[in-house]
C-alpha cells in the first residue's frame, strides 16, 4: 500500500510536471522546482533544487538551459527530458540508487560511458579511441543487457560514444527499447540528415553532442575536409526540427585562443547548442602527443574563462578536467562514472585504456566492487586539491601504480605509452600545471567543503 502512494505520486508529479511545461515563465520554473523536491530522499537534492529555484529568482543566465527544453524543443523530446532524466534519474533514481547502495554496501555511479562500436569513416590526429581495432562491437543484446543492469542501480542516464555510434545497426531499437532512460550520443555528425532528424524525433529520449575543434579551418583539419560544414548543415536540421543538441570540444594547444573567445560561443548559440562538453586533449590513442596537450597555464586560462562564461551565457557548459571543485574530484573507476568499450572491457574512465573485468565475463555490479575499481576509489580521496583530480595528467604516479595492478590489462596495443614512454613528459606536465593549481587552489576555493572535512567522494 506504501510503494503504491509513493509511486502514485511520482506519477502525479510527473502528469502535473508535464502539463506544466508548455509554459516556461519564471513562475511556471519556480513551480515546477517546488514539485520535483516532494521526490528525493536525500537531503542534499533537495537542497540542489533549492539552489536551483534560487537561480531562477535571480534570473541566472543558466537558467536558460531548462528555459529553451521547455519553449523551444519538440514536445516527444521535451516530455521525454522531462520524465526519463528528471524524474527517472535525477530524482527517483537518487532514491533507488541509494537503495542499491544500502544493499550492496557501495554508492553506484550516477552514469556510464558505453562505446558499442568502434566503426568510424574519420582518422582524427589524436583521437582518444583511435588505437581499438574498428572491427570490435557490442551486440544488441549485451548492449541492451548493461542497460538493464543499470537501472537495476538506479541509472536512467548513459553517454554513448565511440566509434561513431550512429553506424550500429539496431541502435534506434535499442533506444526505443529503453524509452525510460535518457542518452547523450557524442557523434561526429556527418550522419545526420533529414530521415535520422525524424528518427530522432520518434524516440525523443536521444541528445547528440557533435564534435568540434574550433571554426572550419581547425575542425577540417583535423576531421577531414567540408566536415565542419557537416556538422553545421547537421545542426541546423535539429534545430529545425525542435531537437536538443550539444557542442564537445577537445581543447588543445592549438585552438585555446578559439574556445576563450566569446564570440566562438556566441556562434554556437546562434546555431542552437544548448550545452559544451570541454575534454582536454590527452596523450592516448592514435599517435599520444604531449605537443598537443594545452599548457598549464591554457589550462588554467580555460577554467576561468568557463567560470566567466556560466555567469554571462545561457548555455550549460560541462569541463572535464577542470571542474573538479564542482562534483569533488575524479569521477572515473565507479565513483561517478566508468567505461564498456566496444570489446566489453570495463575500464575506469574514457581515457584510462586498461581493465580488469569484461562485461562478457562478469556483472557490472562484480566489476564496480573489483580491488581495481575499489583502489581507484581509495587512490581519488588522497588528493585534496580538486584542480587537480586526474589520475593520468595530474597524478601520473598513481595511474602508473594502477595500472600495474594485479589483473589489470592493457586493452589495446599502445595503451601503455602513456605509463611508459611518456612518463616523464607526465610528470614534468603535472609539476608545472600543479604550481599554478595549488596557487588557485589555495586563493580562491578557501571555503571549499573538502577543506573542512564536510564532503564525501564515495
């Protein structure tokens, strides 16, 4: 009788949240906000829809991102954003994600990162997954098996990446399938015409992030020439046709004078991008090149200028590396997020090309609880300046001493460069950038909650 009213009202706020959200004026926000806090459990969502409510009132530039999902998008993705991420992740996903916890004696991440392909027409200089082999693939069924073992945990939200995951035949079926769960596809774009816009369309729970480097000189450069105009073209379809749409960016030495510039977001505005991933390049995959990694000091440059830009731009803008202080450190072995690639590898992060378990072989809930991931996890919580959370550029040290852990495995020729061959060129790159870090760190997050002891990164 209990779980009935509870999930009685779930479905009352969802039907009232969903009737409301034609309507995108502050007060129909404000609303909206007191409505999504009657769900979770925990303490510290609510006071995060709080906080959010309080940038409404304040008419915060960030608003704008859930401001354009309601007034601008076709109403199939609107509701689907609405109910699947919202509701099915954010807020009753925390509640079911923390039972999952007191059973299972460990938090799960709040989302996973799956490369179910590896097949890609485009031979980017760098790219991240350039050395897996492009006949490797996931089958719909192991495919559609993580998935469910997901929202077994309490996890409605996954990224799907590659590869280029549009070339997967039966991924539409997939989405389809788990029409309660919210994707974000990163995809170079070059697939994307009139009849995927429709399909698109049909499933709504699908948000495809489109990689850029820069204008169109930089991206042709490095993704093949009249691509940038793909992309554009691409773009321009969605925002036609009421779909949501994000920027991703690899931020490199080459092109920091391009994403610290105002008018490149404007642009992106212009076009409709509601949200920018920034990943820093970093010496993995296809021919590692430390020449390419922006320095220290663009890296720093970057992090202010992102600060400056989330209070003047209606846009939402996600940093990688550099929002550390934000979501307390390092996300990868579990702790927030992990990696499938597209053998079935279970690997800590995107980027941290070794593993130990494989989806062929054990459950995800068996690969979160390895040693390997539990070392992670304790390895995240000795580093208390979060400038500087990442295992493979900030602390190289402990990337090379995971990796050499027991039953871990490279899971491509080369992965090892980075440990081995570049290993001085890491640390070199991580005093220098940690000189700057530790100076920021100590002058402007003074306030910070892990100075004090009063937060937790399990």
């Amino acid at each position: 009788m209990i779980q009935t009213l509870k999930n009685y009202t779930r479905e009352k706020v969802l039907s009232y949240l969903l009737s409301m959200a034609t309507n995108s004026s502050d007060e129909t926000l404000i609303k909206m906000t007191h409505l999504m806090e009657l769900i979770p459990k925990k303490d510290y969502y609510k006071e995060r829809i709080r906080w959010i409510r309080g940038l409404i009132r304040d008419k915060h530039p960030s608003i704008e991102f859930p401001r354009r999902i309601l007034r601008d998008l076709h109403p199939n993705q609107r509701d689907k954003w609405i109910s699947n991420l919202a509701i099915n992740h954010l807020l009753n996903g925390t509640n079911k994600r923390k039972e999952w916890a007191d059973q299972n004696g460990f938090y799960p991440p709040s989302t996973v990162v799956i490369s179910p392909t590896m097949r890609c027409n485009l031979s980017c200089y760098g790219c991240y997954a350039g050395d897996y082999k492009k006949s490797l693939e996931l089958s719909l069924d192991e495919l559609d098996s993580v998935l469910n073992q997901l929202k077994e945990m309490g996890i409605y939200f996954a990224v799907i990446s590659g590869g280029e995951p549009f070339y997967m035949k039966g991924i539409f079926e997939i989405f389809k399938k788990h029409s309660d769960m919210a994707f974000l596809v990163f995809t170079h774009g070059g697939l994307i015409d009139e009849q995927m816009v429709e399909r698109l369309t049909e499933v709504g729970n699908v948000m495809p992030a489109f990689s850029l480097e820069g204008y169109e000189q930089e991206t042709d450069e490095r993704r093949g020439a009249g691509h940038f105009k793909k992309v554009m073209r691409a773009m321009d379809l969605l925002r036609e046709g009421g779909l949501s749409f994000c920027g991703s960016f690899t931020h490199s030495r080459k092109n920091t004078d391009i994403i610290t510039n105002p008018r490149y977001i404007d642009m992106l505005l212009d076009k409709g991008v509601f949200a920018m991933w920034l990943f820093s390049y970093v010496p993995v995959g296809r021919k590692p090149d430390t020449e390419l990694m922006p320095t220290p000091e663009q890296r720093d440059l970057l992090r202010r200028t992102v600060t400056g830009y989330r209070a003047t731009k209606p846009m939402l803008f996600v940093d990688f590396w550099n929002d550390g202080p934000m979501i307390s450190g390092c996300l990868a072995g579990g702790r927030k997020y992990f990696h499938i690639n597209a053998n079935g590898d279970i690997e800590p992060c995107v980027f941290c090309h070794f593993a130990a378990d494989n989806i062929r072989r054990t459950s995800l809930r068996d690969a979160l609880a390895s040693p390997l991931f539990q070392k992670i996890r304790q390895k995240q919580g000795e580093h208390d300046n979060l400038l500087r959370p990442c295992m493979l550029i900030d602390h190289p040290d402990a990337g090379r001493e995971l990796f050499a852990s027991e039953g871990a495995y490279a899971t491509h020729e080369g992965a090892d460069e980075i440990f081995t061959g570049l290993a001085d060129s890491m640390d070199d790159y991580s005093r220098r950038y940690g000189e700057i870090a530790d100076e920021a760190w100590e002058a402007e997050f003074k306030g910070h909650p892990v100075k004090k002891g009063k937060v937790s990164r399990t």
